[in-house]
C-alpha cells in the first residue's frame, strides 16, 4: 500500500508498539495500527506527544458480546465536524497550488491576504520568524488556503499532494512551518480507509473498517490542540493519503456507513486495530494500555485465514544477548530464559488472559532480568507478543515443555515461535476478512468491540 510521503512522528511508546509492520504482502492489514490509551502516560501513544485526556476506565467491566446495535431512537441530522490532519512538522517552506482559483487569509482574524488563479503556485518561506508568500511578508501565525469556489474546484495540493477541504500553516515557536488539513471527516476516512485495508477485501470487512476509522478519528478530535492538529498522518494514528488515497469501493463504503461511529456510555471509543491476532485478541492492558471494557481479549478463529499469521524469528544467544545489550539490557552470556508454556486464551504469573507475554526471564552470567512482552516486541523485532521460544540446534529446535529453557550451546538456535501480526487490541482486520464471509460489518465489529454501541455522529 502506499505511504505518505510526509514525515513519521516517532515517540517512545510509538516505537515500541509499532516496531514491526508486518508483511507487505498482506497489504496494508499487515501493520500494527493504533495505539493504545494509557492512565500514567502524559501523551497518547497515537502519536508521542499529543493527548491530554485519556479514557475512564472506572466503569464496570460488562458482560462480553453484548451485540452492536444503532441508535434505537433513529438518526437525528448533524453538522459533519472538521478534522484536522498533521501532514508535516518542522518544514522549511511549503509549496501551494490549485486546479482552481484560491485565496489565503489570516487564519485568526479571516483577513483576507491575497489571492491566485487556478495553477498558480505559493511558496511559503519563513523570513525572521514571519511568515512569507512568494518573498512578501505576512504578519499572520496562521494562514488558511481555500478553495475559492467549490463549484469549479476539487483540491488544494501541498508538495504534490492532493487535498480536500484547506490548507492551514502555522508558524511553529522554532520558526518552522506545521501543515494542516482542514478536512470534512468522512472526506478524511475516504483518505485513509484503502491505506488501511485494501479496497479489493470483502465489502462487509471494509465497512467495519470505516466505521473503527471513523470512531478512531471522533475520539481524537481536539485531544491534540497543542499540537494544532487532532491526528497525524501517518501510521501512529491512521494513514492518510488525501485525495491519491481514495479508491472507488472505499468511497463507497464510507457513503454506505456514513457518519456511524461506536460509543461506549455516550462517547467515542478508542478503536484500536491492527493485523492479525493470531487467534485470540489482547485487553488494552496487554500493551501497556489502561483496562477498558470494550477492549477485551475474545477468542478469534476467523483470523486463521491470514496468511503468514504463524511466524517465526531465529537467532543464536549470542545474537539474542547482543539485542539485549544494545537496548541496555546486560546480562552477560545468556544461560537461560525462562516463559510458561503458551496456551491460547490462558493467562499465568508471566502471560496475559490471552496467552501473550506478559514478562519474560532473561538469566545470564552477570544478572537475570523480567522484559515486557511489548518490550521485547521492540528490543528483537517481533510481529507480535503471542509467541512462545523453541531452542536446540538449528532445523532440530525443541519446544518450550517446562517453562524454562536451558542454554548449553551459544551456537545453538533461539527461535521465537509466535502468532499474529501486530498489538492485537480491537480489531484484527484479517479476522474482520474471514467473518466478512458469513457476518455483516456490525457483527464484526461487535465480535471485536464488546459491549458498544452503534450510532450516528452526523
């Protein structure tokens, strides 16, 4: 699928939920997307940086599988809100055109600035902290392009990029320029939805995922106002394309969903997706995330339709210390690791309710250490947390049968032995393939998301 052609906003948690991505051959499905809410962290692991608020969890855990219904008082006509979408931080200059006639303005006063014809082009610059358009200062920190008249125009563009709805910029306190698109949300989620899951996957499948993109988007609008945006562009938050992004069947099955979202007591949820779960999906607080009641692990055998849903990465101890070491974790020569035994759906001292790590034992020469599953993820480079480790010499490894896996020969192999592809909270999308043979979107989502429900934002 493609990626953005901005920047990557890159935070700790970011890093370390979304080390790996997957295989590109099961499209875009294959990355791990959408962080996950946390009770301790200042920022939102949507991206490092951005959120203030994050979700209550004091609510009463419900019962699972409550199924996913609309509004039982009917759908009552709103105003569809503008999001807006991160493009680009830290920019030099930022070039601007138009297939029609557009104006700029002072973006807090509405003080009209200048105006081009269609083609035209705008150069940006900054000059002494000030803002410049084609080298004539402007004294405004933020300027909004818009289309002129929509009758006759369909975009802005930025670096190439096609957008729809404005073009804001603002001058950053390091004298550095942020782009912004102001966008109409469903024209938003007609941006992402084909980077997120490709637009020849079942309709049904493709429909959940609009409606948990569109949720997603709606729990994040105004959480990031310090950045000046509600949602970057990339995938620690949601790929966006603009208008490149589009595909016909993904237009068509925002316009089929449009303006539906999942609330839970009223509010938009956090609609974590992502890959693959491997046969059984991850609580929120399997990844470091607060425990929220709509984000529980569920059995998942659609999944099993994924393809390299089963995956394996090997290295000698040697290797495996040396990975260690350089996340700063020594413990001299590796001599053993000790994990419970992996059993789907059961939870242990180190292990989730789902059977993902929890902590596992690094034991070496100079000291032995416990590791987060989701740390761990990060520091090798795994797909996922569901795994458990074989070790012995290389084609002749030997499952983990006691819990403690004893290490003779540092020219032996270590192989992580796993499941899924990404965090496995919320969705799994390939799981949302294989229900969409037999289920209807509101099914999937009510399999993945417990106890919500389904209603209209606009």
């Amino acid at each position: 699928m493609r990626r953005h052609s901005f920047f990557v906003l890159v935070g700790i948690l970011c890093a370390a939920f979304y080390w790996t991505m997957g295989n590109a051959a099961a499209f875009a499905a294959d990355r791990a997307t959408v962080g996950l809410p946390t009770s301790t962290a200042k920022t939102n692991p949507v991206r490092a940086g951005q959120s203030k608020t994050t979700p209550a969890d004091a609510a009463k855990e419900p019962a699972a599988g409550k199924k996913a219904a609309p509004e039982k008082r009917g759908r009552v006509a709103k105003e569809e809100p503008i999001i807006r979408v991160g493009l680009a931080e830290s920019q030099a200059s930022a070039v601007l055109t138009c297939d029609g006639a557009y104006v700029f303005r002072d973006a807090m006063t509405s003080e009209e600035l200048g105006k081009r014809a269609a083609g035209a082009v705008s150069t940006v610059t900054v000059k002494n902290r000030r803002f410049a358009v084609d080298g004539k200062d402007v004294s405004a920190k933020k300027i909004r392009f818009a289309i002129a008249d929509e009758r006759s125009s369909r975009f802005l563009s930025v670096a190439g990029e096609k957008y729809r709805g404005t073009i804001l910029l603002l001058l950053a306190d390091d004298g550095t320029i942020t782009v912004v698109n102001e966008v109409k949300l469903d024209d938003y989620i007609g941006g992402v939805i084909s980077e997120e899951m490709s637009p020849d996957w079942p309709t049904e499948a493709l429909k959940a995922q609009a409606v948990a993109a569109r949720t997603f988007a709606a729990y994040s609008l105004g959480k990031h106002d310090d950045d000046g945006y509600d949602v970057c562009a990339t995938t620690c938050c949601q790929v966006y394309g603009g208008i490149g992004s589009e595909s016909p069947e993904g237009l068509r099955v925002v316009s089929a969903t449009r303006g539906e979202i999942m609330t839970y007591q009223g509010k938009p949820i956090y609609a974590a997706f992502y890959a693959s779960s491997g046969g059984m999906t991850a609580g929120s607080e399997e990844m470091g995330g607060t425990a929220l009641p709509y984000l529980q692990a569920v059995r998942d055998p659609q999944d099993a339709v994924a393809p390299n849903r089963h995956w394996q990465v090997s290295m000698s101890p040697r290797e495996l210390a040396s990975k260690l070491a350089s996340a700063g974790v020594s413990v001299g020569t590796l001599k053993a690791i000790e994990l419970t035994p992996l059993e789907l759906g059961k939870s242990a001292a180190d292990r989730y309710p789902s059977g993902r790590v929890k902590n596992i034992r690094f034991i070496g020469t100079t000291q032995k250490v416990d590791i987060s599953g989701p740390k761990l993820r990060w520091i090798v480079g795994l797909p996922s947390t569901l795994l458990d480790i074989r070790y012995g010499p290389e084609n002749k490894t030997a499952p983990n049968t006691k819990g403690k896996i004893e290490i003779s020969n540092q020219n032996a192999m270590i192989v992580f032995d796993g499941y899924g592809r990404g965090h496995g909270v919320g969705m799994s999308q390939w799981g949302a393939y294989g229900m969409a043979a037999k289920s209807k979107y509101r099914d999937i989502l009510s399999h993945y998301y417990r106890n919500v429900d389904v209603t209209w934002l606009f």
